[in-house]
C-alpha cells in the first residue's frame, strides 16, 4: 500500500492513484494534501490544475507551504479557507546572515562588461539569473565566447537538455549557471555561493526566492548576492526590498 505520493500538478491529472482505478488509491482515502511552493500552484498558471485536484479530495486536510504567499486566497481554496491555520516562522522574508547583498547602478550597455569582470574573478560555483529566456540563452552564449564554461536552463528548453545542463553544474563540469527563474526553486543548490542577478526580477517575492538559492543549510559559508540595478521600476523595488527590511 502506498502511503505517500509525490507528484507534479500535471501529471496528478493523468495519475491512476488519483483517480478511482481498480489498482490505483482510492481519493477518499487521501488525509492530507500538501502544496509545496504554494504561492505558485495558485496562481492563475496554475488554479485550474489545482481546483480539479482539490475537488477530487475534498475530505482531506490541505496545507500550503510557501516562503511567501499573495495577501489574497483564490476562490478555489474559499471552502476550507476558514479552516486554514496561519504558521509562520519569525524569520520569515529574512534572508540569512551569512548572505552578502551588493546592488550596482549600472546602465544596460555596461552590464555585460561588468558581468565579464565578476566571472571572471571567481572561484566558487556561481547562479546568473534573468528574467527572460532570450537573455538566459545569451548570457550562456556570451561568456561561452569569452572563454568561460557556463551551463544554462530556462523554461524553453527540451525537459532532457535542461536536465544535461543541470547535471553538468552539479557534477562541477561548469561552475556557471544561467537561469530564469525556473532555477529559483526546487532545486538542490548547496554548492552555489555566489548568485547575481543580471536582471533584477520584477517582484520582490522572485528576488526572495533567488538568493534562497543561497545560504542554505549545507551551503557554503559568506555566501553573496550581486544585483544589477539598471531602470528607475528597479530602483523602486530595492527601495521596497530595503524598507520591507528584505536586505
């Protein structure tokens, strides 16, 4: 008998243990549903998935797990919502002490020089994170052409390639990696002790998940995070960062 399922929103759907198969788990036996990464799984992306499955096990006790989470529940989750328990840690959207934050005024025409100079100086296994996967592809492309070994992932990718160019990382092949922000959770970065941020996200919520990546348990010690700061919606959001006491 299985008495845990770990599973992917999508393949959920297709999965014979969620559904009332003959060999499968019968839903009304399903006591706990766990959404890990919560504030993702409901949002708009996602909600339709998760009100399909939440319907299919309306017995059971929904827990939502996030380090952050919007200020408003969506209608799916507006039946149990009186029955849910706020639990928060005290250092909750408090990046470690341990984590070095730096934010650079930059124009867009000097990041990439500035982004060569870094790379080039260090050591240690470093994470480059973009906001889009055009810029992703060309920050591999271009420091590849400057000599320097960089692997990179991106929710374009074919699933397989985005796997080979994780592995490569992991495996210390390359101690590079560019990433949207599909790199910016769910993954097993202890090695990582560097993250730059050559675009600054656009929420502060991404930015939190972001240098999550670093000064993790089992992370290195002194880790940092660089920040390229280039428009003036930038400079906004790292003044809301700094007042919300994020840094």
């Amino acid at each position: 008998m299985t008495d845990e399922l770990v599973d992917s929103s999508g393949r959920s759907q297709q999965s014979k243990t969620l559904h009332n198969q003959p060999r499968g788990m019968h839903t009304l036996s399903v006591q706990f549903m766990v959404l890990d990464e919560a504030d993702t799984l409901i949002d708009d992306s996602f909600i339709e998935r998760m009100n399909g499955l939440i319907k299919r096990v309306p017995q059971s006790q929904i827990i939502l797990v996030s380090a952050t989470l919007p200020r408003q529940i969506p209608e799916v989750l507006g039946p149990v919502e009186p029955t849910l328990k706020h639990v928060i840690s005290p250092k909750i959207h408090k990046p470690l002490l341990n984590i070095t934050q730096k934010f650079m005024r930059l124009s867009k025409s000097n990041k990439p020089s500035h982004l060569l100079q870094i790379v080039k100086g260090n050591k240690e296994p470093m994470l480059i994170f973009t906001n889009k996967n055009g810029t992703c592809n060309w920050v591999a492309l271009f420091l590849r052409e400057n000599g320097i070994p960089c692997a990179n992932i991106n929710g374009d990718m074919n699933y397989a390639i985005r796997i080979d160019q994780w592995n490569q990382f992991v495996k210390g092949d390359v101690k590079i990696l560019s990433a949207t922000d599909v790199g910016s959770r769910g993954l097993n970065t202890v090695q990582v002790k560097h993250v730059l941020n050559y675009d600054f996200p656009w929420y502060a919520a991404d930015y939190l998940h972001r240098i999550g990546r670093i000064g993790r348990l089992g992370s290195p010690v002194a880790c940092r995070a660089t920040n390229f700061i280039s428009s003036p919606e930038e400079v906004r959001l790292v003044q809301q960062i700094e007042a919300s006491r994020l840094c």
